[in-house]
C-alpha cells in the first residue's frame, strides 16, 4: 500500500516526510536521467526570487529526466489510465529556498493532451503537449519532438547493471523530495516520498537531444553524465505556500 512507503525513510536527505496526510499517488517508472553541468550564472537567470541554485562541489546542474507516469491519481480515487498513465519528460534544475533543497521545472512535456490539461490544472505545474514515443526490448529508445519549442530527444539505450554503491553526486542528482514552483509572483512547495533510486549507469547506443531555454543550451556534446532507474513509486502532499526569505 502507499502508505507503506513512509516506512523507508532513512534515506531522505535531511528532513522527515509531512506528518499531513499526503494527497497523491504515482509511479514514475523506466527512467532516463540526462544530466548537464551548467554555469551557475545561466541557472540564477532562469529562477524566480525566493529560489536559489542548490550546488555540490560548487558546481550546478540541470537535468532532463525522460520516464513513464503510471498510476496517477489521488488519495481517495482509483487511477483511470486514459489519464493516469502517458509518457512525460521533465526538464529540472537544482534548489534551496535557503533552508529546504529541491528541484525546479523548467519544462515539462506530457505525451497526452488529456493528461495535460489534467495534470496542469491540479498542480499548476508548466504541463505542454508533446509527441513522445518510447519503445522497449533488448535496446530500449525514448523519442520526444516539441513542436512549440523545438525541443527534441532521440535516444536508444541498454539499461546496465544496477550501482553496487553510489557516489554523493549519484545520490545529490536523484534523491529529491521537494518540488518548486511558482504561480502569480508566489512560490510554493510540494513535498514528495519514494524509496530511494534503484540506480544503473546505461549504455547509451544513440544520444541525440537539444533542449534550450532562454539562456540555457543542452545538446548532446556538452552532456556530462547519464543514469538509468526501473523506478519508484511516488506520494505527494498538497502544494504549501513558500515566504520568500532568499534573494539571488
């Protein structure tokens, strides 16, 4: 049961799951982590005031996390896969409010019109339609193209064996549990909890992406580093507003 997963919660970084009842419930299943180190200057430009860019080793970094929503639906209803489950990539830098760290979306691409206007309406949470295809076997692949933005992903892969031990970047990058956002000038934050990321380093057989955002480019030739996850199941409690106490 979801409630189950309150009971692996040594690996949280820092601070205890809401003691609130949580309100929703996914999986984020077959997950592709690309990931970028990128100057902190170009990440300050791209977040609003009450955000500032979480580092390790003094560096930044973005990722795009390219993966299947399975089973989505709140506490109190059945998951309806019409809209509960489509393919979605997330595009997502790393961030405090100074006392808490998390993720901040820069995008994110949902395979179904459906699930989109769903998805935004609940969270509030920058949901556009793309066309996403993934295919699985032997060599699993990920295609995405946005034609709003350009953006495009074609990627093909083997998954590889899964990490004896990570490293503290392996963990910095994966293990999330606050999620940011921002609506009418006021931020808010939406906690989350999983069992930690079953990681493996992938084979990547084909690697082409371009992804850019105002000042941000990601391109195939500056990517830093790759991971691969079965996945996780997922709670989430209700949005909390954030005081803006941090300035950039």
């Amino acid at each position: 049961m979801a409630n189950q997963l309150l009971l692996a919660s040594a690996h949280r970084p820092g601070w205890e799951a809401p003691a609130t009842a949580w309100r929703w419930y996914q999986e984020w299943n077959k997950a592709l982590f690309l990931h970028w180190k990128i100057s902190p200057g170009i990440i300050s430009r791209l977040l609003p005031a009450g955000l500032l860019a979480d580092t390790i080793n003094s560096d930044t970094w973005v990722s795009l996390v390219a993966f299947t929503m399975n089973a989505t639906r709140p506490r109190s209803l059945v998951a309806v896969p019409l809209v509960s489950d489509f393919h979605e990539i997330n595009l997502r830098t790393y961030v405090t409010d100074g006392q808490t760290p998390g993720v901040y979306f820069l995008s994110i691409e949902a395979q179904k019109y459906l699930s989109v206007l769903v998805a935004r309406s609940f969270s509030g949470l920058p949901y556009q339609k793309a066309d996403l295809l993934r295919t699985t076997g032997n060599t699993p692949s990920y295609i995405s193209r946005n034609t709003a933005t350009g953006n495009y992903l074609d990627v093909s892969y083997t998954t590889g064996d899964q990490l004896p031990q990570k490293t503290a970047l392996d963990t910095w990058l994966t293990e999330r549990y606050a999620v940011y956002h921002e609506d009418n000038n006021r931020l808010y934050r939406y906690d989350v909890h999983h069992k930690e990321w079953p990681l493996s380093v992938p084979k990547m057989i084909n690697v082409s992406v371009a992804y850019n955002t105002g000042p941000l480019r990601l391109h195939t030739d500056n990517l830093n580093l790759v991971h691969y996850s079965e996945g996780v199941e997922v709670i989430a409690w209700a949005k909390k507003y954030i005081p803006v106490t941090v300035r950039k």
